[in-house]
C-alpha cells in the first residue's frame, strides 16, 4: 500500500501528537516504530525551509508499519486533506 501524498512531507512524532483519530495503539506504535527511525532535522539556519521539507518523513519508514496501520493511517491524511 502507498503513503499518502502528506506522509513525504509529515513526520511520525507530529502525526502521533497533532492528528485527530490516533488510537493510542497507533501513538504508541508510532512513538516506537517510527520516530526512532526519524532522521534529524538540520539545523535550520544552515537551510532555508525548503530544504528541511520532508526530512524524517513517515513515509520514510512506511514499510515498518502493519497494512493495518498504513491503511489507518491513509485514512486519517484523508481526513486531514479534507480540513485543508
């Protein structure tokens, strides 16, 4: 199953934190599958904002995650795009 488009630019540690309908499963999947995983953010006043977009991105590390999760997940960035 593919990411959805807002997974190559979100990271796990924000979904988990700032998404409506997170289970607390999927928080605590997140937390230790995913953010571990998570590549730094350089420090941004060596790069301009465009070139920190997508850094430690979920999609990143979408294979560690059930098909499970991945479809929750694509239907919680659903429901995020819809509020957009």
């Amino acid at each position: 199953m593919k990411p959805h488009p807002f997974f190559n630019v979100v990271r796990a540690d924000e979904v988990a934190e700032c998404w409506d309908g997170v289970t607390d499963e999927l928080y605590k999947r997140l937390w230790s599958v995913l953010v571990p995983q998570q590549r730094p953010i350089p420090n941004i006043e060596d790069n301009g904002p465009a070139d920190v977009v997508g850094i430690g991105c979920v999609a990143e590390n979408w294979g560690l995650l059930t098909e499970e999760e991945q479809s929750l997940l694509n239907t919680l960035a659903a429901a995020q795009e819809e509020r957009i």
